[in-house]
C-alpha cells in the first residue's frame, strides 16, 4: 500500500511539473529560461507531496481553483477545488 501511495505522489508530482511548465512558458520562450516559473513549480509539488503523504487534503489540493478540472490517472473526473478536494479526503 505504502508503494501505491509513493507510485501515486510521483504520477502527481510530474503531473503538477509538466502543468506548471507549460503554464509558465510564453510561445518562443525556451523551457529553461524561466527559473521563476521553475522555482514556483518546484514549492507547489511540494506542498502537494507534502499534503499527499501527510493524508492533508487542504495542502494537497490548495493550488487548484475553483473551476478547475481534475482527471486522476484511473480516469476519474473531479470539476472544481471543493470536488477535487472530496475526491483525496480517502488518501
């Protein structure tokens, strides 16, 4: 169970990277001229690892917004911070 939840942190984690790249980049800009963009993106997969692996849902989904939308790697769907939110209070 404990590899579960690490393979799981993991999946999340470079989830969050890929999503906080893609949202940090401008068109033309090289991915590795954004050290801010990279910096931020680095302090949210934290928090939310540290939320994950302390069972806290609030850190763990504290970055999402109100309409965001959620699929975890099983396919299941969550749409907004609340639901997403519901959906980890299980972990």
């Amino acid at each position: 169970m404990r590899n579960v939840q690490k393979l799981l942190a993991s999946l999340i984690a470079i989830a969050a990277i890929n999503f906080g790249i893609g949202c940090s980049l401008k068109p033309g800009m090289p991915s590795t001229g954004n050290l801010q963009g990279e910096s931020a993106t680095k302090m949210v997969v934290s928090e939310m690892t540290q939320g994950f692996n302390s069972h806290d849902a609030e850190a763990a989904t504290r970055m999402y917004t109100d309409d965001a939308d959620f699929v975890s790697v099983r396919g299941e769907a969550a749409k907004g911070r609340g639901a997403i939110k519901k959906g980890w209070l299980p972990f």
